[in-house]
C-alpha cells in the first residue's frame, strides 16, 4: 500500500503524539496508584524484588557486573556524557542541539529530586541487601536519567547513521536502557513500578522538549522534520567525520595482523621480563633486594597527608579515570579533527594495553610487596606489571603523539608535559602505597613505550586522508 508523502508523515507525527501522551498517561496512573497504595501494585512490587533478590545476592560475579551496568545510568554517567555531547555540539557549531541537550538534561536534575520528595516513598527492604541508595523511591531516577541521557544521544546522532542501521541503533539503545532499569530492581535498591515511572517520564520529557525545539526550529524559519529522522536531519553530514577513503580488505586485514603479531611478541618480552624478576633472579640479587628495599623505604617513610594525597592522585591511573579521559579526547579529536583514525589509534592503544596487562599479570603472577598497603583493597591482579601505570603512560603518550602532529604549537608542550610527568606521579602512588615493586613499574613503562611505537606505525593516525573515495550520505 502507497502512503502519501503528507500522510506519511501525518501517521508518524500522530504516533509520536500518541507516545508521549501514552507515558504521560502510564505516570500519572502510577503515581496516583503509588500514592493510594494500590494493593495489587504493591504486591507485584514485592513478589519480583523478592524473587529478584534471591536470585542474584548469593552470586557475587553477577552482584559486581550488576553494579557496573547500573553505573551507565547514574547522575555522575549522564551528566559526563551529555556535557561532552554538548561540547561537541558547539565545537561543530550546532548551538541550537547544544541548547536542547542542556535543557534536556537540567529537567531531569529538576523533576527526579523534586518527585521523589513530594511522593516520598520509601526504598525496598529485600532479605539480602547488596546495594544502597540514598533518597527516596519513586521515580527512579537512573531509570530517567538513563532513558534521557541514551534519548538525546539517539535524537542528536541519529541524522549520522545510516537508514538501514537506524532499527539496529534504535534497539540496542532501548536494551541499555532497559538492562539499566533491570539492574535497579536486582540490586533491590528500588520497585519495578518505580523503574517503569521512571521510563515513562523519560519518555516524557523527551517529548515535550523535542517538541519544543521543533517550534523553535519553525520560528527561525526551517520546517521541522518527522521525529523519525532525528532531532535535526540537516544536521547530520556536519556531525559526522570528513569523507575518508574506505580501508581496502587487504589493508585492514594486514593492520590487524601486524597488531597481532606485534602483541605477542611484547607478550613474549613481558613474560620474560616477569620470569627473569620471580624465577631467574636470585633472593639475594642487586634487582631482587632492590625491589624490596624501595618498597620496604617508602612504607617506613609514609606521614598522613602525603598518604591522603597519594591516594587521591593514584586515581589518574584508575580505571574510571582512564576511561573517562579516553572517552572525552576521542569525542573532542573527531569534533576538532573530524577523522576517524586518531580516535581508532587512541582507543587501539587503550584496549591493547588492558589486553596486555591482563595477560602478562596473569602468567607472572607476581605477589603484592611484603609491607603494609595505603589504600582501599587492592584488585585481584598480580603485581607485575603495573596496571595504573601502564594505562597512564600509554594514554597521554598516545594523546602527546597526537598533539604533537595535529595540534596547534602551543597545546604541544602541555601534552609532552603530561605524558612525562603523570605516568612518573602515579608511579610514585603506587611505589608509596606498598602495591608494586620498582620492577613492576619499569614492566609497565617498557609494556607502555614497545605497545605505542607499534600502534603509531601500523595505524599511522596522523596519514592524511585519501580523497579517491568518498562515503554517500548517512541518509542514503
């Protein structure tokens, strides 16, 4: 059946409507059945965080994946995203989507708070707890944060993806978002019916405020597109990266095994160094007595504040930290650069490094230093190499490559500096905090250099692009 361009975009208008008046609807029935007390609710909200509780408390692995997946929808998660989402808005100069992200996102730190204090509903009471959470409990507000935040993204972005790939990226959002939802209930820290709230008021939210910065697209004089195809479709070829000629088949497969090979002849390299330091070496050596005597000096010489300090600053090297840095220098590089290959190079040498470090922690397997540790509980990895360091060293030694060949003179120096004086700082930390020995930190910074000189050569981020090729259109 032929549909009518104008009846076409009648029905998605009218589906759209429908939509947010379907979840302003659902809100309002759960608000008012929340507030009643409505028995059947409160008992289906009982009966599935009981069930979901006793499920989940006794496996400690699925109790730990839970709480990383909760942590994509938090407060702290969606602000970082969505701030360095309007950052790369304005880089690209596209105010207005910038605008609509910053109001978007500002409602949700209204109406979560301001809710959940006029309904006031206390949190579940499971037999198990294995997680808390301050505050009240209706809505949930990672449910919302996490249907607003993933919502925008969706919006702003879509015009940059390709039609036949737009279901796929739609689902796989909707899935986050849910999973998110899930893991609140699981972890006991809130009620299905709260979850659902938040969704529904996600969804909402979204839809009044699309709706309003379609008016505003129609005051400035450009008619507003079907929802459909994003936020702002005209958009969509200035948010997506420069045209670049595509790798042939040959290339990439050859990239891949130069990365390949090169990685486990620096496994070969780390396994050795490992063996040579545990098995080879003597108890009494120049490097052994070395290693435990620094470690042995720095624990005798510990004062509290430099004990408070060294704990915050070994946090750079972290996890968190690494990833936050990496996720943000990739989003301003294809915002500035508008390439692909730098971010591949970054990420390439991030992912390679975790890679590596996993590997050779586990065949060393090197036991922690003999002497008392600063700091929370240490990870369940070996000693060698050196993680924190490792990770440090080789992502602001990939971001100073990358300044050093693209940016301006004067950010040049500033990167050299970082990726020179952090990795020695939180090698420091760890040294001071009694969790490596002076050999694990040499491992990591020999890990650090043979692992970016090999992705600098194979991917060669900085080679400009070919112009023989040119992609068609996301829309297309």
């Amino acid at each position: 059946m032929n549909v009518p361009r104008w009846e076409g975009f009648a029905l998605r208008a009218s589906a759209g409507l429908l939509a947010v008046l379907g979840a302003a609807a659902g809100f309002f029935l759960l608000l008012g059945a929340v507030e009643y007390r409505f028995r059947p609710l409160i008992a289906l909200d009982r009966t599935v965080g009981d069930a979901l509780n006793d499920l989940v408390a006794a496996n400690g692995l699925l109790v730990g994946a839970l709480h990383r997946v909760t942590d994509l929808g938090g407060r702290e998660t969606s602000t970082y995203v969505l701030v360095v989402v309007t950052a790369f808005l304005l880089i690209r100069r596209r105010p207005r989507p910038a605008v609509y992200v910053v109001v978007t996102a500002m409602g949700t730190l209204v109406l979560s708070p301001a809710l959940k204090v006029l309904v006031g509903r206390l949190r579940p009471v499971v037999d198990t707890p294995v997680a808390d959470a301050p505050g009240m409990s209706f809505p949930s507000g990672h449910a919302l944060s996490s249907t607003v935040c993933y919502g925008v993204l969706l919006l702003v972005f879509l015009p940059t993806v390709r039609r036949g790939w737009r279901p796929a990226l739609i689902a796989t959002v909707a899935a986050l978002v849910l999973l998110i939802g899930f893991t609140r209930v699981a972890l006991g820290v809130h009620f299905l019916s709260d979850v659902v709230a938040g969704w529904l008021l996600g969804v909402l939210w979204l839809g009044v405020t699309a709706v309003a910065f379609r008016r505003w697209l129609r005051d400035g004089g450009t008619s507003p597109p079907p929802i459909a195809e994003g936020l702002e479709p005209g958009a969509g070829r200035a948010l997506r990266g420069a045209p670049e000629a595509r790798e042939r088949t040959e290339h990439l497969l050859r990239g891949i095994s130069e990365l390949a090979v090169g990685g486990v002849l620096i496994f070969g390299v780390l396994f050795g160094a490992g063996l040579l330091v545990t098995e080879v070496l003597s108890t009494g050596s120049v490097v052994v007595s070395a290693d435990r005597g620094v470690a042995q000096w720095m624990a005798r010489h510990r004062v509290p504040p430099l004990t408070d300090v060294s704990l915050v600053v070994t946090r750079v090297g972290g996890t968190r930290w690494i990833v936050t840095v990496l996720v943000t220098v990739c989003v301003l590089v294809l915002a500035l650069l508008r390439r692909w290959r730098p971010v591949l190079f970054l990420l390439v040498v991030v992912g390679g490094e975790t890679l590596l470090f996993l590997a050779s922690s586990a065949v060393v397997s090197r036991g922690r230093p003999a002497v008392p540790h600063a700091g929370p509980e240490l990870p369940p990895t070996s000693s060698f190499p050196s993680g924190h360091v490792a990770a440090t060293a080789c992502l602001y030694g990939a971001i100073a490559l990358l300044a050093w060949r693209c940016a301006r003179r004067r950010w040049r120096l500033p990167a050299l500096a970082a990726a020179i004086v952090l990795p020695v700082v939180v090698a420091f930390t760890r040294l001071y905090g009694g969790v490596h020995y002076l050999t694990d930190v040499l491992g990591s910074l020999l890990l650090a250099s043979l692992w970016l000189a090999l992705c600098w050569w194979v991917i060669r981020p900085t080679a400009p692009p070919a112009a023989e090729e040119t992609p068609a259109p996301a829309g297309d």
